[in-house]
C-alpha cells in the first residue's frame, strides 16, 4: 500500500566513463523506498528503478548528457526531481609509435596516446610477428632485446582503456651481421667461408654473391651455401674479398683484404750439432704454405731424411774431419726452393783437459774439455788413484769431489771415451788454505768508543763468520756476523784494551787480538803570545789528549770572546786593534768530543819605539854626514836603522844607509852641490811601523867661479847659472867667447845608424859619428863584472813623425827622432830603448838659436841644430849596491875638414861641467859639455866622466862613472863642434870612417841615460878668434898632461 510522503533526494556520487555514467543518490527520510525513477536526457531507464546506485549504459564518448532523479509518492507521477549534467570521457586513440637504438637483437620502442578514462590508467602490451614480448605497461616506451640479428619484425602496440583496445603496427628490421672467414689459404687458392646469421623476412631466402677484387666468383653469385672455393689465385697476391647477403630487401655486406701466400724460398740451414761421423742441421724456409712445407735432406746424391714435415736432420756415417755438401730441398704447394752448404765433421776426439776453479777447504770441482768428438763422451774420474764412486762414466763435463783436507794436494787423473776413442789426463789440484784473519783497523777513536774494522783471507769468499770480543768479554751485536766492522761503546777513557776478532769459515778458524787505547780527556790549552804589525796579537795555542781533529777553541780578551775564533779548530786567533803597552787577560776554552778545559794567560803588550835625534850633521859640496841618537822603547835590542835620501821635495826616498845597528851614523856621497836634500832615518822594530825622523840639509856652493875669465859673467854673451854659462843667441863655448852664425839655414843631416843606436852628423860634407859603445858595472875592487856591447843586440828603428814646440824663448821650434827599441829580452835587465832628437829653426818663425830645458833642477841650453839622446834600460840588476854602472858613448873626431889623420883631445872640469874638445889640425873641433850631476831615482847626484882616445879609429870614448841606484838613472852632457873650413877638404887619401862602435847594455832597475847631445856649428874662419881659441887649446893640453 503505497502511503503518502515528501521525500528529500540528495546526489551523492556521479563517476564519468567513456559509454557509462554511474550515480548514486540517497532519500531522506529513510523510510524505505519502493521504487525511483531516473531520465537521461528525458528518456526513462526502467534498469534503475529498484536501486540506489544507477550505471546509465550506452552513452556516447565525449557528450554531455542531463540526469534527473524522483522517488514518486503514492504511485503518482513524479514531480521533485532532481537534475545534474554529467559528460562522458572521449576514447583512448591509438598510440602512435617509433622506434629508436635498432640493433642486431632489439630496439628501444616509445609510443603515445590521449584520451580515455584516468583512472584506471591506460594499459599497454606490445608483440613482434604476433608472439608477445610483454603486456602490462602502464609505461610509455620499453625496449625489446630478444629478436634476431637481420630479421623483419611486425611490431603492434595495444593501448587498453576503460572498455576499449586501440593498436598501432609497425615494420622493423634489425640490425644484421655478415660473418666472413678465409680458410685453407695456399699459394693459389682459399675458401671463403660466411654466414648472415638467419633472420630476414620469415618464409624468405637469403641469397649470397661473393666477389674478388671487384668481380664477382663464377659459381658463387646468388648461392645459397654459405662456403665459395677460390681458386687460380696469384702468389704473393692480395685481394680484397666481398660478400653480399640479400633477403627481401635486407642487403648486407662483409669484406676482407686477404693476401696468397708468397712461393716457398730462401732456404736457410744452422748446425745443431756435429760429431767425427754426423752432421745434425736444423732449417728453414721463407714463404710457402704454413705446415705444408716438404723437406728433403741429401749429401753427394744420398737422401737422409726425405719428404718430411720436420726442420731437423742428422746425416750419419760421416768421416772425421771431412767437408760434405748438405743440400736442403724445400717444397710447398708445387713449388719449390733449395739451397747447398758445405759442412766439416768434427775431427778426431782428442785433446782432453780439466781444470778447477771452485775449490774450498773441504771440496774440489773439476770441469772438463775437449777437442773433436760429439755428444755423448763418458768421462771417469780418479782421485789419488781410487775412482771417485760420482764420477764413473758420466757425461757431464765436471766432477765435484768432496769430504777433503784444506790445504792439500790431490792427483786427479781423467778419462774419457768416445765413439771407439780413449783418452786420459792427469793434474795435481788443492784444497783452499783454511781461513785467517786478515787485519784489525781500529779508527773513529774517541773518549769512550771506537769502530772496528777487519777481514779475512783463504777460504771461500763471503762465508766468513766474525766473532768480536774486548778485554775476553762478547761485544752484544758483533757475534756471528758478516759484516766486517764493529764499533764499541761504554769504554772508559784513556785505558788499553784487548780487543779479539775470531772468525770461523767452511769448517776452518781463526782469531787476531790488537791491544787499542781510547784517547785521554783534553788537556788545558798551551797558550803563546806575540805581537805583530799593524797592532795585531797573534794568540796561538794548542792542547794535548782529546779525540785529534776534534778540538774546538774560543778565545776571550778580558772576558770578551773575539768574533772570529768561536769554536774555531785553527790555532791561531788575532786581535786587532790592540793598545800599546796594554795589560790582557787571554782565556782560551777547548771542547773536544763533549769534554772541555780552560786556560788563561796574561799578557802585556810593547810600546812603539821613539823616533831618534838627528846630530852632527856635516854638509859638503858633494856628501852630507849625519849620526844620530838611539831609540827607546819597542821590543827590546830589536831596533834597527835606516838612512834614507830624497830631493828636496822629500817624495821619494832611497835607502843608502840599511840595518844599522850600532855605529848609528851615515854618509850620502856624490851629491850636488848648492842643493837641498830630504834627509830621513827610520826605525825599525819588530812589527812596528817605522818611526821617521826627517831633515832638509843643504850642499856647500863651489866657491870657484867658472863663469869668469875676466870681470864679466860669460863675457856677457851669456847667462852664469850656477857655476856655468848658458849662452846667448850667436855665441858659443865655456865663457860664449866664440861667436857662431846664427843665420845659418842649413842645419846638420843627422843619418840613423839601421843595426844599432848611433848617427853621423854630416854639415857641408864634414862629419863625425856618435854612438852608445858599452856598458860595463864594475865591482869595489875597479873589476868589471858585467860587459854589454849594445851592438850585441836585434834593434827595431821607427822613425818618429816631426812636431813642433812652442816656447816662449824660441817662438816655435820642430822636433826630429828616431827610436831604437831591442826585439828580445835577456837575463841582464828587461828592455833598453834610445830615442835621437834634433832641434830645428823654423825660418821666419824660430827666434834666437839656442833651445833652454831644465835638468836637475838647473836650466841648460841646447843650441839648435844639437841632437841629444836618452837612453832607457829597465830593472838592471846590481850584484852589489858598492858597484858602479859605465856607460860608453863613441864620438869621432870631424873628418873632412883637415888631410892631417892626427886629433887632440882634451878634458876640463869647470864646476857642474867637464868640458871636452876633439879637433883636428886645421881648426875643426867638436865641444862636449858633459854634466856632472845625474838624477838617480829621482834624485840629483853627481857623478865623474873621463875621456879615452881611440887612436886607431879617430875617436874618443866618454865613459861616464855612476853610482848604484836602485830604479832610475838620467844624465846629460852636450856637444858642439867648430868648423873652420867652408867645405870638405880633399886629400889624397882619406880616413876610414866605417861605423867601429863598441855596444853596451844595462841590466837592473830601470835606467834612463838621456844624453843631450852635440850642436854643431860652421864656424869660419875668423881672425879676431884665434888668440882666444889657441888660449883655449894651450888650456886643454896643459890639462890633458897632468
């Protein structure tokens, strides 16, 4: 019975499929329900009538469909319904597919789809050729690697949704490979073997076509067997193989470069081993067919081994000593290669011998040799007559024979048996001397250890065992050792102990014992003192015991240490500055290998000595005297003396006067006169620096007055500059009474000597020569100890380029010279060189005729047309300093102004000057004004000259006497000649005017001899001059005989 009510409907789930919508829907109140009634779209769906949930079937996908619900009431018709839309999923498409990665056995597979219900999720399952592979997938790609290599595969893809199933084929073809293989290669042929592995399309045929070198095999196009036979080919020959494989339209393709083999050749043989009667060979072939190579073996016509695989043969029943051609034939594939050697038995089986190099004390091995024979040679062994049971018939070739004496002598005979050939030797072989210590060293001594150091002798080598004990007690870590050193440690120091090396070896013994000291503590350092120059302590010391080597020192002054000699090995330390008459307390500590002592000494240091008085001094024209008073202080009777001399400038000084000792006094002879000298004398004291004590003294003037012949100086024609007359322009001689032309422009040709220092002066045809003869030093006693002619010498002569001078007494002058220079050296002094100058008038510029220097403090003039020379000799070497240099120059008498050979020569001493005249007897005469005073080693001293006539050759030698000088020497006289002839004088016969010149040299120091040189004047006739002149030459006779 139907009742009547309101109800209340309410929707509570609605679930979209692609044909379906399911809803579900509740009334209220609960009162039970009879029946519902659901449209779709309008339409009724009677199946939902008795249900609360409805499944509305038959839907289309995608569309929107409206649904209404209503319970009625009371079997009325329904008018409280209640609606909702709903829309229906579209369907899942098919998956659209790719494949990627293809390869022989698989792919990788990705697909996709849209639509479809989301939940559940679309499923997937995948097959090829209609097998599944997989189902399942909720994934979108999956790869396949289970199909064959080279094959067609239908791939289908399915996609599964809600109720539908949508799928997707797809044609694939795997990767494929085509194996190929060559086999059975010869000379002329090879099969070539090849398969594609199956696969394909399924119900097709795989065909093959193979091709050599581009053209296809006849008989292997299109096959279907898997093997092609090549055949004909070309030795040595290369191909390149291909095969195609076709299935359907799957093509694969293999190819291969394959070479024939090379035809058999090169037959090559070496011995393997030779006997009196057999040969064995091993050989060889090039090229052919790998393990089809055929041997055949023969000699003289006979085979040995025939037709055989093996590369080994041994040809028999030989004869000793013989050659045989042993031929080799090779074969391979039809072809062939062979090759002949002519091979020598070995001779007769003799020449046994055995010899022992591996023996020990205890044990003897033997090896032996021979000569000829083969393999298989049984050798025996007696030892002292008695078989040595090892060694009976073996074929080794040695014989160990043991259980000896060492140091023995066995008789060892051998015998030896081949083929039907016996022989036999004997020797006397020993045993090794038993083992000996060899040495003990014992070095790294110190306080309290020592290393030890030691060998042996005989035995074997490397075996020996050493054992090392000290005062009878084992040393722990030197027992049983091999090593040959040991050190020792924990020693007490300075005791003797008996150190033992035993040593053991091959059974053998034996022991050395060495009696060794360690070293006594360092003693306190001996410590000496002394003073040295520069205020300078030298501290020297040195100490006993200690390790040697090993001791350090440091050195304190008064408590100071003294930078440089902290721990320090040398011995000696100095102090510096150090004070003069200074107390010092010197500490020398010493540390040596850990242990240290001290010393101290205490020391006072000198004074320097006190510079002396110079008393009693006493000048004179040519020497100055001095004594003076004795020094103090300094070390004590050390004191000596030095004299020395210098110019008046006081620059350099000369010792004259050396170790003085006692009669403090001395004496500086030839000096000038008129003349201030630097007088020094200098203490000498051990390591002090001299002590100076410096004087200037004056020599005494020459009271004669050499300027004078009457009341006026130099008949005033001149200029008296100490004693001598420096005359004017036009006049000439010792007081310029002889009046010369000075207009004269037609100066003296001076000509060079080309071998040697020297020139002739040559004016208007007349001539004299000038040259440096000898120099000779001369002892105390007038002895000549040493004679250099300088003709003796290689001369180079460079002829100078003129200068000029300007001066303010001539205007301008031009300066001519030729330098002489020796080309070797030699053991009397290291070089000597002369340089010649002439002074010239340049007409209309030179004014006056004279030329002013200065020499030795003085001023001299040269008259222009003069030439001078200097002559330079380095480091001469005096054996004495009492010894005495002469030095010779040559000037010949004027040739050409007189027929008479005769000259004259005289010598006058006028204060500062000698003068000198050479004349002949006509008139003619040459004047040397020869100077007194030299300057040696910078200081002006006086020395003598003298004249000596060379009548043979009508000349004058002027040697000029100084005194020893330590390194330099200048002197200079002048020379001037009066003519009395206009010209060259002609005489029946003339004299010979040959260069005749004697030639010195100089040794030591270093000399410089300048001689400035002769001027040389025409004087004509002139009447109102000869009374002077014969007044002049009355003069120089009367002095030339006394």
């Amino acid at each position: 019975m139907n009742q009547s009510y309101i109800y209340l409907i309410f929707l509570i789930c609605i679930i979209f499929l692609i044909h379906t919508v399911q809803v579900k829907y509740v009334v209220i109140p609960g009162t039970f329900v009879i029946t519902y009634q659901v449209r779709v779209n309008g339409d009724y769906d009677t199946d939902c009538s008795f249900t609360d949930t409805c499944n509305v079937k038959g839907l289309q996908p995608s569309t929107q469909y409206t649904i209404d619900v209503c319970v009625p009431v009371g079997g009325q018709i329904c008018d409280n319904y209640v609606a909702t839309s709903a829309t229906t999923y579209s369907e899942v498409t098919a998956p659209v597919v790719s494949a990627v990665m293809i390869s022989t056995n698989g792919m990788a597979l990705h697909w996709s789809t849209t639509g479809g219900v989301p939940t559940p999720v679309t499923n997937y399952s995948i097959t090829a050729n209609g097998s599944p592979v997989v189902s399942g997938l909720t994934t979108t790609s999956y790869t396949i690697n289970t199909l064959q290599p080279a094959t067609r595969y239908t791939i289908v893809v399915l996609a599964y949704n809600d109720d539908d199933v949508k799928s997707t084929t797809l044609l694939v073809n795997t990767q494929g490979t085509l194996d190929l293989t060559v086999r059975s290669k010869t000379t002329k042929s090879m099969v070539v073997d090849f398969n594609s592995g199956g696969g394909g399309v399924v119900g097709s045929t795989t065909y093959y076509t193979v091709s050599k070198s581009s053209i296809d095999v006849p008989g292997c196009i299109n096959i279907t067997t898997l093997t092609c036979s090549l055949v004909g080919l070309t030795p040595n020959t290369v191909y390149s193989i291909k095969v195609v494989s076709v299935n359907e339209d799957i093509t694969l393709t293999n190819s291969s470069v394959v070479s024939t083999y090379a035809k058999v050749s090169d037959v090559s043989l070496n011995v393997q081993s030779k006997t009196s009667k057999s040969i064995s060979v091993k050989y060889s072939s090039l090229n052919g067919v790998p393990n089809q190579i055929y041997y055949t073996v023969s000699s003289n016509g006979i085979s040995y081994c025939t037709n055989t695989l093996s590369t080994n043969c041994t040809v028999t029943g030989l004869n000793p000593s013989t050659t045989y051609p042993i031929t080799v034939n090779a074969t391979s594939d039809g072809d062939f290669s062979a090759a002949t050697w002519s091979l020598t038995t070995n001779p007769y089986f003799e020449g046994l011998e055995f010899t022992s190099n591996d023996s020990t004390t205890s044990r003897i091995t033997t090896n032996f040799t021979s000569r000829g024979g083969g393999p298989g040679i049984l050798y025996s062994v007696k030892v002292n007559n008695v078989l040595y049971p090892t060694c009976i018939n073996i074929t080794v070739t040695y014989c160990v024979v043991t259980k000896l004496n060492s140091s023995t002598a066995y008789v060892f005979d051998l015998s030896a048996i081949y083929e039907d050939v016996l022989l036999t030797n004997s020797s006397v072989f020993y045993t090794l001397n038993p083992v000996k210590v060899s040495e003990i060293n014992v070095t790294n001594i110190t306080y309290k250890t020592m290393s030890l150091s030691f060998g042996s002798i005989y035995s074997l080598a490397g075996q020996s065992k050493f054992n090392v004990t000290i005062n009878g007690t084992d040393v722990p870590g030197c027992i049983g050792i091999s090593t040959t050193t040991c050190d020792l440690t924990g020693l007490t120091p300075g005791t003797t102990y008996a150190v033992k090396v035993s040593v053991a070896n091959d059974g053998t013994y034996d022991e050395m014992t060495k009696l060794v000291s360690t070293y006594a503590p360092v003693s306190p350092p001996v410590i000496t003192v002394q003073e040295l120059r520069y205020r300078t302590l030298s501290i020297r010391y040195y100490s006993n015991g200690g390790v040697p080597g090993q001791s350090l020192y440091t050195v304190l002054i008064n408590g100071n240490t003294i930078p440089m000699c902290i721990e320090t090995s040398t011995l000696e330390c100095r102090y510096s500055p150090s004070s003069f008459g200074f107390n010092y307390s010197i500490s020398v500590f010493v540390t040596n290998n850990g242990l240290n002592n001290t010393s101290t000494y205490n020391f006072t240091s000198h004074n320097p000595p006190t510079p002396v008085n110079i008393i009693n001094i006493v000048p004179t024209k040519s020497v100055i005297s001095i004594e003076w008073t004795e020094s103090q202080e300094g070390f004590q009777n050390m004191s000596t003396y030095q004299a020395l001399l210098s110019n008046g400038n006081g620059i350099s000084f000369h010792v004259f006067c050396d170790n003085v000792t006692n009669i403090l006094k001395c004496t500086f002879p030839n000096l000038v006169q008129n003349l201030t000298y630097t007088v020094r004398v200098s203490v000498l004291n051990t390591i002090f620096d001299p002590v100076n004590t410096t004087i200037k003294v004056n020599t005494l003037s020459d009271q004669n007055d050499n300027c004078k012949t009457g009341n006026t100086d130099c008949n005033g024609n001149g200029v008296c500059s100490n004693g001598n007359c420096n005359c004017k322009t036009g006049w000439i001689g010792q007081y310029c009474e002889i009046k010369t032309n000075p207009g004269d422009q037609n100066p003296p040709i001076i000509v060079p000597d080309p071998e040697s220092p020297g020139v002739i002066i040559d004016d208007k045809g007349i001539t004299y020569s000038f040259s440096i003869g000898q120099i000779q030093e001369i002892d105390s006693a007038s002895s000549p100890i040493k004679t250099l002619n300088v003709s003796s010498f290689e001369w180079d002569l460079t002829m100078n380029t003129d200068i000029n001078i300007t001066n303010e007494i001539n205007g301008q002058i031009t300066e001519k010279s030729w330098q002489y220079s020796i080309k070797s050296t030699n053991r009397y002094f290291k070089s000597m060189n002369v340089t010649f100058y002439q002074f010239l008038a340049i007409p209309t510029i030179t004014q006056n005729d004279y030329y002013e220097y200065q020499y030795a403090g003085q001023t001299y003039s040269i008259k222009l047309g003069s030439f001078k020379y200097t002559l330079n000799i380095s480091e001469w070497d005096f054996q004495s300093r009492l010894n005495t240099l002469e030095i010779s120059s040559i000037i010949s008498a004027p040739i050409g102004g007189s027929c008479d050979p005769e000259f004259n020569i005289s010598i006058v001493d006028s204060g500062d000057i000698n003068l000198i005249n050479i004349g002949d007897n006509n008139g003619n005469s040459v004047f040397g004004r020869l100077v007194n005073r030299v300057v040696l080693d910078s200081i002006p001293r006086s020395i003598s000259h003298r004249a000596i006539e060379n009548t043979n050759n009508q000349s004058v030698s002027i040697v000029s006497v100084i005194p020893f000088f330590e390194s330099t020497l200048f002197i200079d006289p002048d020379f001037s000649t009066l003519i009395s002839v206009d010209g060259k004088v002609s005489c029946s016969s003339n004299s010979d005017n040959k260069w005749k010149i004697i030639v010195g040299a100089v040794v030591g120091g270093v000399v410089a001899v300048a001689l400035v040189t002769a001027t040389v004047y025409f004087v004509h006739k002139k009447k109102k001059n000869a009374t002077e002149n014969a007044r002049v030459q009355m003069k120089l006779k009367t002095l030339n005989k006394n």
